[in-house]
C-alpha cells in the first residue's frame, strides 16, 4: 500500500513505454518489504533539465536514466561517481540534499550477466558494437575484468576514435576504434557485445550483414531485450553461440541501483532467481 511514507523511484527516458524496468524494482520493492515504488517518466530531451530539478524538488528518492539522457543528464548534476565520470554516462541518481549524484551500474550488469551465464571475459579479445555511454561502460567493464584486448566498432569511425583515445587515457591495454564495415575483418573477437538500439523499433534491422562475422566467437551479448530475439541473437545462435539478449543485464543493473537507493545488498544467489522469476513475467507481458 502507498503511504505518505513511500519512497518514490522511477526511470526517465524517451520513448520509455517499452520500458520494464517498473516490474524489476517493483518485484524488488515487495520481495525486501520495501515501502517504495517506482514508475517510468517520459522526458523530452528539452526537458531534461526542468525534468531532473523537478524530481529533485519533489523529493524523489532516485532515478534511473536511460536513451537518449544517459551522457546529456550528467550536466544537471551535483556530483558524479568516478566510474561514472570514467564511462562519461549515468543511468542511476541518488538524492543528495544539494542535488542528485549520478551512478553508473551498466557495467556492473553486464559483467554479472556474463558471470551468470558461465562466460569469463578474462583473458579475451573483446568487440564492442557502438560508441555512445552504453558502448563506453562494456568498455570499461571488459578492461576491468581483464579482457586482453578491445575493439570498438561503429558506423562513424571518428566516434570509435574519440572513444578508443578517451579510454587509453585509463587503460593500458590494446584499444582500436575500426569502421563498422570492416567488422568482418578483425581477427580477434572472443565476445562481443552489441550496445546499439538497432533492432530494437525493427527487430529484424542488425548491424551484422554476413554470419561469417561469428567465426571465432564464443559468446555474444546484446543489450537490448525488448523483442526477446532481434536477429542480431537469432544469427549468433543459428551459428551456435552461446548468446544473451539483454534482459539478465537489465535486471543485474537495477538490482545495483536498487542497492544504492536502499542501502541494502542483494546476494548473487537471489538475484539469480530474480532473474528467473522475472524473465517469465517478461515472457509473458
């Protein structure tokens, strides 16, 4: 029941009605008798600014973020974590009395996603597909955990560049920016990770043309899981990877936020029936 006592969360985005980020931490909510909830707003990107002193005003407690505020909300701020200000992207504010604090926990999804399913990045040449804040935080997730090399691939090479050059500044590691039209070509790709909204309007719209592209790959992870399947999941399995739509990452990444919200810790062996338990209500919306 909601009281006057009830914490309010919440996710700004534009569009957002795909969005069921509401049944994970609502699920969370009831799960940890929380007195909580939390609903999906659509901002304009006009509007971002007004739209996060507003929320501030009314006491909100925190906020996820997500396409296309995930980079631009970082100026309406009052402070940013250090991962965050590495990745240059938040998808998670925490009330402070001066303002919001802006977190990062999309590399923290990822990496438990792939944890999850037995895939350990260590060790291996990872291809990441897309250079905006979501590309930089699978990024900074595979340097952390001990990828051997990074290949950022994305239609406008410059883009792959800047984002290529920023990270070197942190990491000492192989990094290399290519077009995406010569993504067949690279020699080395262990795991890849497609961090791009394509297929996600038109579900079968993928940025990889020819299956050759899977020779050598292991494992593929896509962030996106609303459709289940694109074809960029549906060609990686027809060439036998092991391959993730990007639900388990949603739901790894909210329990991060989650966390940071009600000062509560969520055990691994939890959250994997969470994830469980809500990817057959997922299935099932």
């Amino acid at each position: 029941m909601i009281t006057a006592q009830t914490v309010v969360l919440g996710i700004i985005g534009h569009p957002i009605g795909h969005s069921f980020s509401p049944q994970i931490h609502n699920y969370f909510a009831r799960i940890f008798r929380q007195q909580a909830c939390y609903a999906a707003f659509n901002v304009l990107p006009e509007h971002l600014g007004e739209a996060v002193a507003g929320a501030h005003s009314l006491g909100i407690k925190g906020l996820n973020v997500t396409i296309p505020h995930k980079q631009t909300c970082i100026d309406f701020l009052s402070r940013v974590d250090k991962t965050a200000r590495r990745i240059a992207a938040v998808n998670t504010l925490v009330y402070e009395q001066d303002g919001y604090a802006g977190y990062n926990t999309d590399h923290i999804g990822m990496y438990m996603a792939l944890k999850a399913a037995g895939i350990d990045i260590r060790g291996k040449s990872a291809v990441i597909i897309g250079a905006g804040g979501t590309a930089c935080a699978a990024c900074v997730m595979a340097a952390d955990k001990g990828a051997m090399e990074i290949t950022i691939a994305n239609r406008t090479l410059e883009k792959a560049e800047l984002l290529a050059d920023r990270l070197k500044g942190f990491f000492n590691m192989p990094i290399t920016a290519v077009p995406l039209s010569v993504i067949n070509d690279i020699a080395h790709k262990d795991i890849v990770i497609q961090t791009t909204s394509v297929g996600m309007n038109y579900p079968e719209d993928c940025l990889i043309e020819s299956a050759g592209f899977f020779r050598g790959v292991s494992a593929a992870l896509e962030l996106i899981y609303n459709p289940w399947e694109t074809k960029f999941v549906k060609m990686a399995k027809l060439n036998h990877i092991q391959a993730l739509n990007g639900f388990s990452t949603l739901v790894y990444q909210a329990a991060a936020s989650f966390e940071l919200w009600m000062g509560i810790n969520l055990t691994e062996g939890f959250l994997k029936q969470a994830a469980a338990d809500l990817e057959s209500l997922a299935k099932q919306a």
